[in-house]
C-alpha cells in the first residue's frame, strides 16, 4: 500500500479527513492541513452566509457551554475553567468575521488538467510513540526525525525485535486534552511493560533508576497543551487520571458534522430577518406578490430587496416623482419602502417574529428546510413528486388499485401521512468541529469537549472554520401523522393533554424541550429503521446513505451520498414501498440482546446502530421503545 498519497471520497470526507483528524492505514495518521479549493471542481453553495450563520451559532453555543461547565452547575461536567482560559478563548458573536467555510479541494480526474492540484491536503504519522514489540522500548519520536526512524530495529543493543505504533492515547476527562502516551524522566530510557498486551489494565512504564508504575497513575495537571513555555493551568479542578484510548478512527477525535438544505442566494436581505421571510413564503403570507404577478420564492424577495438598497434607482425615483419633491427624508424613506414593497414584507416579519420568538429560530430554520425541500419556498430546481401523485400517472388499472391499497395499509399501520420523492436536490455536507476523548451521548446532563476547528489554537483570534461538501444527489421524505403524534405524547405523558391544535403545537416546538426531544428519537428511531432493510431494495450499501430529521415538520428525509446516483430510492419509492415498510419491523420487535437492550436503552449495534459518520447524531437519540411501549422509558408504543 502506498501511503504516501492517500485517495478519499468526497461524498464522506468531511466524516474522516476534516483537519485534526485519525485515519488508519496500515498504522495511524491524523490531517494536519486541508488545502483551500483552488480546482473550482465544487458545486456551488447559492447561499454560504445563511449556512455560514447556522454553523457559527452551533459553535458557539456548544464549545461556550463547555467552557461555563463546572462543577456546581454542572456535576457531570466539572471542568471548572479559569476565567483568564474562559475570556481568552470565549467566543462571541463578533468572531462571526473571522469563521470561514472552506471547500474541500477535489481532485480524482483533474491530474492531466492545467494547472489543477490533485493534492488536497496534507497528513503526517501520529501518534510518534513507538514500542518494541520484543523489549518493550519505548521511543517518542520528534516530527522531524520520523523520516529517518527505522521501525524494522530496535535501538536496544543486543535485542533483535522491531517497533511498532502504540496506538494508544491519553484523554484527560476535565480538561478534554488528549495527548500521545508519553513517559520521561531524567533523560533515562524508558520501558512499557505489557503483560498482556490486549489488557491495558495490566501495562506498566518503568525509568531504569525507577519502579514501574501503572498508566491509571499517570496524572493530567490541566496545563494548556498550546502554551508549552509557561505550561499555564487551564482549570482550577485538582490533578486527575487520565483514561487511555485506543487510536482508531472515531475514537479519539469524533467529528462533529450537518447536513444541510442548500437554498438560492439572499445578499440583500438581512440575515436576521432571512428565517422570517422564508416562513412567510411557506406559510402563503406574500399574496399580494402573487397579485401582480410576481412569482412567490425567495429570488423575487430578494430582487425587491436588492432595489429598494440601490441608492442609484431611490435617488431617481425621488427626483422623477414630484409627491415625493420636498418631503422630509423619513417621508421620502416611507415612500420608497412602499414603492419596493419592503413595508409589506416587513409586516409579515413581525407578525412571523410574535410567533417564533429567537430562542426558537433553529426550529423556523428546520422548518425552512423542509419547506425547501418540497417547494414550498419556490425553489424551482428542487421538484419533487407525492406517492399519491405518482400513482395518479401509471397506466395500469390493476396496478393503480394495488398500490393505493398498499399506501393506505402503510398510512394506517405505520401513521403516515405522506411520502415524497425528490430526484434532485443540493445538500451541503459540513465538519464545524469535533469532539475530544469520551462523548457520553447517553447522559443528557453530560456536556462533550468540543473544539471548534481553530485557524491556530494558540490564538482564538485567528478564527475557526467548517469543512464543506455540496453535491447533488436524491432523496425520499416520509412524514408522519402529526395528530398520532399529538396522540402519542399525550398517552406517553410527554406533555398533559391535548390543548393545542397540531399546528400550533408543532409551530411553537422549542428545541430544548421535552416534547421535541421525544419527536426527535420517534423520527430518528424511525429513520434508522428504514435505512438498516433499504440495502436489499436500493443497490446502496449503509455507508452510500444520510439523514436529516425535522421534528418542527414531523418528517424525515433519507438521501444518497454516493458519488454516482443509481437511482436506488427512486425504485424504492415506485416499486417496493410496502415491502420496505414491512421489512423493517424484524429490527423494531425483536433484538438479539433483548431482554438487556429494550430494558436499558432500546437500541444497540445489533438493532439500530449505522455507522457514524451516516448518523445525523452519531448514534445518539434512539429508542426502538418509542414503537413499543415496553419499558417505562414509554407507557405507550407509537405503533402497538
């Protein structure tokens, strides 16, 4: 194998080669740099800065959250910072200038091409800690000498064994630093004792002038890894062990990645007001556009917005329009707003704005998204086609009536209540940061060490970035019966009773609370379901699908991230509907594991897992219980 030059698809690179990255090849390697696309081989993303928005917001509130944990707050997270590390690294809503997102440079193809690179990047041997296999010497080697370290001898005179990589790292579980295993002391050669060499329990480091001692012992002073001159503390929080992980791709550095719903460019309107004008068009409050005969879509906002900022066609307008001669420059400003139509549209967002407050905008934004994908916000190249709109266009009588059947039996037995083809459409995937040692996904009270990608970590100040792919591919959305859900919560005792209407509930759904978590883990279950029995019926394997899930809208939306689109899911939704539904039930009523897996947490590698980098939660929110009603996690399944 050569690894010197190393090839990866696109589709998931964001998942594996993001900067900072483990990947194993033969032994480990981690990305130290990521070139900018020179290539111009990338889709074009229409509207970066709505993404760019999006994505800074989540770093913010995820890595500001770790850095405010402590102990009295938060006894799960006790990693009590010091308020110079907290002020030094906090981040701000100022810092939105300097986060960039930055396109992955493609190559496969171009190599004959003038002037194109087919190197994308940079990677480099990590960790450079190496154990003789026979002796147990143990050598950390400096960057610069790796490429004259022969691993096939042992430096130990007399002894005839060779070295191998110590896949092995320490994660300090206050601090979130990970380090290379490393011992020193006085210069002396240092030996790794290993009993057994697949229990870490039982290895032991020894200097020759000391006795050996045991990793566990090995403690964390919480020194800033960056900072290695004056090697300052950046936690107040008494010395700790450090737990050794194994190295292994996802193991120790976990990326942290989204995918999302690419939509036509809006330079003109304000990004604090783009998620209100984009809800008014899905919710049919521009009529008065459609009254002049305009087309509703964001294109049209936006052109009106791009005249009423031209200050060239204002200064025009005033000067031709004799009403508008001698008033005052408030008056004139009225006037022009009216003329652009910007005071209608303006209405529209605040009466939007009284409705969704800002502690929900991530749930008009997931609702946006999903208006986009089904053309509700007048996308005109995303189409997409209703089952029973597809069954309206086949010739066959018998046929017709078949699958009619076969629809209403899945509506009834699985509550849905519409599934969508959508043949094309532009997602972008995109790495914003990773997460550091141990994620306990299973603690709601466990905040995760995570690290936005720094520009250099040694200075915040010189920004973080988010690794991007957009491509092209196709999809199928399922929703669910918004009423069942209603339902269901109410059986489940999630929320008292059912005072709402199912639109108003689901239009006021507040991310953080319970109810839309629960939503969260019936769609995310269900999603997984679906993706586990589609391999037979599509052609892809797990690995060639994503998911993105809109608890706001009740739908899930499953996609191809294969490089070639074969069409899979498009046979899927005309062909084996029925039969994908009714294969997935083998994994919801039975587990392998079951009775422990039900009891515990409902889900397991046997059951529900996918691979991570295919999971929108890495494995996290799911609950085959949700179906059941088995266990008192849920007094009432959504199905039985």
């Amino acid at each position: 194998m050569n690894l010197k030059e190393l090839n990866f698809p696109a589709h998931n690179a964001v998942f594996h080669i993001s900067k900072g990255l483990i990947f194993n090849r033969t032994i480990a390697f981690r990305v130290r740099a990521l070139y900018p696309d020179k290539n111009d081989k990338n889709v074009n993303i229409q509207n970066k800065e709505r993404l760019k928005k999006r994505l800074f917001e989540k770093i913010m509130v995820m890595f500001n959250n770790r850095l405010r944990a402590n102990k009295a707050t938060n006894p799960e997270s006790p990693y009590n910072f010091t308020e110079d590390y907290k002020k030094r690294m906090l981040i701000s809503n100022e810092k939105l200038d300097i986060f960039k997102l930055q396109m992955f440079q493609l190559s496969s193809g171009m190599e004959d091409e003038f002037n194109a690179s087919h190197i994308g990047g940079d990677y480099a041997v990590y960790p450079l800690t190496f154990v003789c296999e026979k002796c147990g010497d143990l050598r950390s080697i400096y960057p610069s000498d790796i490429d004259n370290f022969n691993p096939n001898s042992c430096l130990i005179k007399g002894c005839s064994g060779r070295y191998e990589q110590l896949s092995l790292m320490l994660f300090c579980p206050i601090c979130g630093n990970v380090r290379p295993f490393q011992y020193k002391y006085k210069g002396e050669g240092i030996t790794l004792i290993r009993r057994s060499k697949d229990s870490i329990s039982t290895w032991k480091v020894k200097a020759k002038s000391r006795p050996s001692i045991d990793l566990f012992r090995l403690l964390c002073n919480h020194r800033d890894p960056f900072d290695i001159i004056s090697g300052t503390p950046i936690s107040t929080a008494d010395p700790c062990s450090q737990k050794p992980l194994t190295v292994t791709e996802g193991s120790i550095y976990i990326p942290v990645a989204q995918t999302s719903i690419d939509i036509p460019s809006s330079p003109d309107i304000d990004l604090e007001d783009l998620e209100y004008v984009l809800s008014g068009i899905s919710l049919g409050k521009y009529d008065f556009l459609e009254n002049l005969g305009l087309s509703v879509d964001i294109t049209t906002i936006q052109d009106l917005y791009a005249n009423y900022n031209n200050p060239t066609a204002k200064k025009i307008t005033i000067m031709m329009d004799p009403l508008l001669k001698g008033k005052s420059e408030e008056d004139q400003e009225k006037e022009w707003k009216k003329k652009c139509f910007i005071d209608k549209i303006e209405e529209v967002i605040t009466e939007i704005k009284s409705v969704y407050p800002e502690a929900i905008i991530e749930t008009l934004r997931e609702i946006n998204d999903y208006s986009a994908l089904i053309g509700k916000l007048g996308t005109s190249s995303i189409k997409s086609t209703a089952y029973l709109d597809y069954i309206s266009t086949l010739n066959e009588p018998l046929i017709k009536s078949e699958k009619k059947l076969e629809f209403a039996e899945i509506q009834r037995k699985y509550h849905i209540q519409d599934i969508i083809h959508i043949p094309r459409v532009t997602l972008v995937n995109s790495c914003y940061g990773v997460f550091n040692g141990i994620n306990k996904f299973y603690d709601d009270e466990f905040i995760p060490h995570f690290d936005p990608i720094w520009v250099n970590k040694t200075d915040a100040n010189k920004g973080f970035y988010a690794y991007c792919f957009p491509y092209e591919t196709e999809g199928i959305i399922i929703t669910l019966n918004k009423e069942k859900i209603l339902e269901w919560l109410v059986n489940t005792e999630t929320i008292p009773t059912k005072i709402y209407t199912s639109k108003e509930f689901f239009n006021s759904l507040e991310p953080e609370s319970n109810e839309y978590a629960k939503i969260e883990i019936l769609l995310h279950s269900f999603s997984h379901l679906l993706m586990r029995s589609s391999s037979v019926y599509t052609g892809l394997d797990l690995q060639s699908y994503g998911e993105n899930i809109f608890p706001a809208s009740a739908a899930i939306f499953l996609f191809s991230t294969s490089s070639i689109n074969i069409g899979g899911l498009q046979f899927v939704f005309e062909h084996e509907i029925f039969n994908w539904f009714e294969n997935m039930l083998f994994d919801v009523k039975e587990c392998t594991l079951d009775p422990n897996c039900i009891k515990e947490k409902g889900t397991c590698f046997s059951c529900m897992y996918i691979p991570e980098f295919v999971c929108c939660k890495f494995n996290q929110h799911l609950d085959r219980d949700v179906f059941l009603g088995k266990t008192n996690r849920n007094k009432k399944g959504f199905w039985w």
